[in-house]
C-alpha cells in the first residue's frame, strides 16, 4: 500500500467509528448528505477518494467538525522515500 491508500482508510475508519458512535446507518447519511450508502460504504473502506466538500458533507451529517475526521494517529515518517 502507499501512504494515499493508508490514510484514505484511516479516514474511512474514522467515519465509521463516529456514524457507530451516533448509532447512525449508511441509509441516514445517505438521507442527509445525498450521497448514495454503496459511495459512503466504499469511503468508509478507504476505496475511493474524499472530496473537501463531501467530506463537509460527511461531518455536517456525523454533528462533528471537519477536522474530527481527521483526528487519528498517522505515521508519516513511515512513508518518508515514498512518492504519493
């Protein structure tokens, strides 16, 4: 894997935990951010690249600011000689 892929997944597991969190389905994200549930699925597994504004989407949806996505533990010197 590169450090693109790793982080998308990083990310989708963030989205995941908190939409457990709030007990939320794919189907209420769907409803309220009008991203089909099979998209936000495949973000949740890190398999296709997020927006700055579906990742807007995705926060307003969860009741978090954006950056609360983005609060995890990522080891960018582990990637250091690789290009992404």
């Amino acid at each position: 894997m590169n450090i693109t892929e790793d982080f998308l997944i990083e990310i989708g597991k963030r989205i995941s935990e908190i939409r457990d969190k709030n007990k939320q389905t794919l189907d209420d994200i769907e409803f309220l951010t009008g991203i089909d549930s099979s998209d936000i699925n495949k973000y949740e597994l890190g398999k296709i690249n997020l927006t700055m504004k579906t990742l807007i989407k995705l926060a307003i949806a969860l009741r978090v600011k954006p950056i609360d996505l983005l609060d995890f533990k990522f080891d960018f010197e582990k990637y250091d000689n690789e290009k992404s």
